[in-house]
C-alpha cells in the first residue's frame, strides 16, 4: 500500500452507513500483533457501506479490536489513540555505537532475566494494559455490546481453546491476547489463559454457531518477511507465526470471505508505531472487495 492510499483513507470522509439491508454476517477477526489493528480499518469501511456484522469472534488483537467495536461506541477514535507505550522495546545491536549497543544488550540480558525468574516484560506491563483494555472497553461486561462479541483464549494446561461470551471484558480480552514471554496469563479457574491464537488464529466455527448466514474473515498475516528477524524477541515472535501458517489455512478456507490487508513493508509483530499504516491497509483491503463483498450479502 502506498502512501498515497494512507492519505486518502486518512483524510477522506466516510460516507454515511446505507440503509440497504443484508444477509446477516459474522465478522472474524485473527490475531496478527500491530497489523491486527488493520481490523480497525475493515470494520470502519464495512460499516461506511452500510454493511453491520451481526457478531463478531476475535483473537488476540482480533478480539481487542472486536469487543472495542462492540462495547465503546467512540470505538474507533479509540483504537486510533490507543496507548501502546508499554509494549517493550526491541533491542537493535546493528545500531552503531559503543553506547547503544551496550544500551542494547542491557535490555536484552534484562529481558532474559525476566523471562527466567517471572513473566518477561509483563511483571511490568501488565497493569497499564488492563488500564489500556478497561478504557477500550469501557469496563463492560462482554454481554453488554451493541453485538454479541466473543473471544478467544488458550488454556495453558489442557492446550484447548477457550471461548467468552459472558464476563468482564478486560480479563478475557487480556487473556485473548497474552503474548508469551510479554504479557503473564490470566488465571480462572481451572483455566490459566494466554494469547487465543496459540490454539486457533480464526475461529470460523464460532462466528458459524452465531446462526450468521455468512462468515467473513480477516488475515492480517505476512507470510513473507523481507527483512527477517532483528534480535531474539522478534524471532520468537516470527516463529510463532511460521507454526500457525498450515492450522490458518486450513482455518481460513472454512469461511466463506477472506479479507487480506497488504503491508507496503515488513511489520513485526510488536511494531505499533505503524499502527497507521495497518488500520488503512485495512480500509483499503475492504474497499478493493466491495464488489465481491456485495454480490456475498445481497439478500
């Protein structure tokens, strides 16, 4: 995606939501780390033609920007301010440097600490993100949404995937998107919850259980990657990605519309300064499918 087509995403004006009615359609939302935020820009230019969900399932980020939807109706602007300053810093030893790369190595042996002796980086993340998912989601419950919103998390113990419908949304969110190695689990008895996505990147069956006519999916996945890994943190990350590709696939070919934002660059999983850039890939990805997207929901 050029810059040219994040301006004009930025600053064109939505046109106003058609009347036009539907077939009713679940939105699933993967999990993709800062590209997850592209989901923001699928649901605003889906709504923008008129097109409502009637629910949605999401998945790490996915079901941080799914129940955001559903319980905070400034959910976009929202999304768009989002605080990520408390996500760690990667190191990066290329930087040139005696200094920096000391600097560098510091942040590494600490987070190597941390990771050993606790929960990584989330021994000191943790409370700003509960704070960060409170405000998203406006310390609801996820039954009180606008839709029914449903998210996803991994029980650690037993592998399987667990799915909420009901309860406080900032501890299942939390838990849909507690990366391993970031973020500590949370623990609900007999559960201990950690990133959804572990178990399954696209819940195409729950949004199918809904009774939706039709499943419409988002993969902000980057199957390629053209600079590789700068450091650990972000190979760890990338390996993640690498064993969910076969199980998403697999996923994906179950709903009936796959939406598939294009990065104009290589964006890691922990990279939010280009948040930007991902909500407008998003946008873009949907407009491009507008056509396809109509004939689906024609009633």
């Amino acid at each position: 995606m050029t810059k040219s087509q994040i301006a004009e995403f930025e600053l064109s004006s939505m046109t106003k939501a058609s009347t036009a009615t539907h077939k009713c359609f679940a939105l699933v939302l993967s999990g993709g780390g800062a590209r997850g935020l592209s989901h923001a820009g699928v649901l605003r230019a889906l709504i923008a033609r008129g097109y409502i969900p009637s629910a949605v399932v999401g998945v790490s980020m996915g079901a941080v920007v799914g129940a955001t939807y559903a319980l905070n109706d400034k959910w976009y602007d929202a999304l768009v301010g989002m605080d990520t300053s408390g996500f760690p810093a990667t190191p990066d030893f290329r930087v040139p440097g005696m200094a920096a790369r000391i600097r560098g190595m510091r942040l590494a042996l600490l987070a190597a600490r941390d990771m050993y002796f606790g929960w990584g980086s989330g021994a000191r993340t943790e409370t700003w993100g509960r704070s960060v998912l409170s405000g998203l989601t406006k310390g609801k419950n996820l039954q009180d949404g606008r839709i029914p919103a449903f998210v996803c998390a991994t029980d650690m113990l037993s592998g399987q995937r667990v799915v909420f419908g009901k309860g406080d949304a900032t501890d299942y969110v939390y838990s849909s998107a507690a990366l391993a190695g970031i973020l500590p689990p949370l623990v609900d008895d007999p559960y201990v919850l950690m990133d959804g996505a572990y178990s399954d990147i696209a819940p195409v069956d729950v949004a199918r259980a809904t009774g939706a006519e039709v499943v419409i999916a988002v993969d902000p996945s980057q199957r390629e990657n053209a600079t590789g890994p700068k450091n650990g943190l972000q190979a760890m990350m990338r390996s993640i990605e690498v064993c969910q590709y076969e199980h998403a696939r697999l996923r994906f070919e179950q709903a009936d519309f796959v939406i598939r934002p294009a990065f104009s660059q290589t964006i890691g999983t922990l990279e939010f300064r280009q948040k930007r850039h991902c909500i407008a890939a998003g946008a873009v990805a949907t407009r491009r499918a507008y056509n396809d997207i109509s004939m689906l929901l024609a009633p």
